[in-house]
C-alpha cells in the first residue's frame, strides 16, 4: 500500500544511527584527547626504546611507525595540527629509510620529543611560533618540508 509517504530504508537509518554513534564517539574521544595522546606517546616512547638496539628490525619499525601513524591521525581532528604535521613526518621518515642508522634514530627521537613538546605545551593550531620553530628544526634534520 502506497500513502504518498516515502519510507526509509532499513540502511539509511543504520547509516544515520552510526553517523551518530561515531559522532558522539569522537565527542567524548575529544574531551580526554590529551589524555589519549599521552598514552599513545608513552606507548611510542616505549616502542622506540625497543627499536634503538635492534634498529634493523622491519617488526620494531613498523611498530614506531603504526604507533606515529595513529597519533598524527586525530590530530587535526582536535585541533593539534602540529601533532599531525609531526607524526606525518615521522612516518615519512621511517618509510624513506631502507636500515636505521644512529643519526636516523636520533631524528626519530626528536620527532618523539617534538611531539610531547606540542602536547605538554598545549601548542594547539599549526601557527603558534613554539611549533613553527619546532618544524624547522626538524626540517632542519629531515632536509624535507614539515606538510
């Protein structure tokens, strides 16, 4: 039987109640996001310093990289763009390298600290002028433009 009214579509209304459920997800999600990053970089700390001995290790690279991959992921999205830019170089870093030598790992390391600096300092935007000196320096070490 046609009324003239348009039903929805069991998964339109899935499709809107998952929209929901993730918006409401990230909500929450951002009002700890300091909180979630610092375990992230304490997690990416730790992976490191299992890397620094074994540097030849493709698994213990992967690791740093997957760990910096997830923490420039929601950067932007709550509002730490340096944190973004950072993690993104990092894993560009990582990716470029065929064998990790000790100047690749200190420039990993100084992508860590950059990236605790961003948190702890609460540098949130992609212009404060902590951050943009942050950038250059590891332009700097990179030889490659923070994007």
């Amino acid at each position: 039987m046609n009324d003239g009214m348009s039903r929805k579509t069991s998964p339109e209304i899935m499709n809107r109640e998952s929209l929901s459920q993730a918006e409401k997800a990230l909500a929450r999600m951002g009002e700890n996001y300091e909180e979630h990053v610092q375990v992230d970089l304490a997690r990416l700390q730790k992976a490191f310093e299992d890397l620094k001995p074994d540097s030849g290790n493709i698994e213990k690279q992967n690791n740093v990289f997957l760990i910096s991959h997830n923490i420039s992921g929601l950067g932007d999205t709550f509002g730490y763009g340096l944190i973004t830019i950072i993690g993104s170089s990092l894993c560009r870093f990582i990716e470029r390298q065929n064998t990790l030598g000790r100047i690749d790992l200190e420039i990993i390391l100084s992508h860590i600290e950059a990236l605790k600096t961003v948190v702890d300092g609460k540098l949130k935007g992609e212009d404060h002028p902590e951050g943009q000196q942050i950038l250059l320096k590891l332009k700097t070490a990179t030889g490659r433009d923070m994007e």
